[in-house]
C-alpha cells in the first residue's frame, strides 16, 4: 500500500506546529513577553498569549499536540489495503460489465469488502488522499476503428489535403506590418 501522503503531511505539520509551541515556552521562561514572542515566532500576539496562559497553568507539557483532531477513519490502513488489491484485479472480476471503475462501482466493492457504506463522491477523497491515486480516464475509440485505413489515409491522402498552392502566401496583416 502506498505511503498515506495527506496523513503524513498532517503529521509534519502538527510536529512542526507543536515545535513552535515549544520554541515559545523556552521564550516564555526566559521572561519574554507574549508580543516578543509572536514577533520572534512570526505568529499573532493573540495566539502567543494564548500559549502564555496555558504554559503558566500547565508548563510546556500542556503545548505539545494531541494528536489529529476529528474523528477516526472509517476504513483502517487494512481495509484500505484489501480494497486497493480489489480495485487492482479490475471490476470485471468483481461482477461489473467493463473494465471501467467508476466512482458508484468503487463504493460498491468497499461497502462489500468492508461494511462500510461511503457515498461516491466521499470515495474520491478516499482514493486521492488515503491511497495516493490520480484520475486516469480511458482514451475513446471507435469499436469499428481501422489502425490500418487511417495509417494509409494519413500516408497518401492527407499530404495532398494539407499542400498549398506554390505561390499563396500566408494572410496576415497588422498595424505594425502591413504586409
């Protein structure tokens, strides 16, 4: 399974966010004041107080995180895991007519494997942010195509399409030359 970018990303930025907390509560012991700090920092005086009081009530224990906030995923790492295999083995082998997923076929599959009922829009998300997919659209053809017609149509007749008489010129004109 591929390494959950949007979480991680999360993560560094909480690490780094907290770091900062840190950084002011050495500032806070040292006798800075909270507008000192929030220079220092490149932060709001507003948010500088705010770690003030609570560093004076709780110490630097109380400005380190508490872990992501919001509720937890619906689908664990596993769950993930177990979709993304079945995803990979087509939607033919899951009883879809086409090879095509779509985001209503994809729902369907998770909400099989796992339980866990997501509306398709919300699967999206799913498979951008927790999987690291990108959208992959199919490329058009007729069913009736010619590869051959069209490479013999393109050799012979389209270079005689395409010339020009031998003395047209292009039709451009400007104001800045008339020519």
């Amino acid at each position: 399974m591929p390494p959950n970018r949007r979480r991680f990303t999360l993560a560094k930025d909480r690490a780094r966010r907290e770091q900062r907390r840190l950084a002011a509560a050495g500032l806070f012991a040292r006798g800075q004041r909270p507008a000192e700090v929030a220079r220092q920092l490149g932060v709001s005086r507003q948010a500088a107080t705010r770690w003030r009081g609570v560093w004076t009530s709780g110490g630097s224990q109380a400005l380190h995180s508490k872990g992501p906030s919001g509720p937890a995923p619906r689908l664990s790492d596993q769950d993930l895991e177990r979709v993304e295999q079945a995803l990979l083995q087509g939607a033919r082998a899951h009883g879809f007519t086409g090879d095509l997923w779509t985001l209503a076929r994809i729902a369907t599959v998770i909400e099989r494997l796992t339980g866990v009922r997501l509306h398709p829009g919300y699967v999206w998300v799913v498979l951008r942010e927790r999987l690291g997919w990108s959208v992959q659209r199919p490329r058009r053809h007729a069913a009736e195509r010619d590869e051959a017609a069209i490479q013999r149509w393109v050799a012979t007749d389209w270079p005689r399409i395409r010339q020009t008489p031998n003395d047209a010129k292009p039709d451009l004109s400007s104001l800045m030359n008339p020519a």
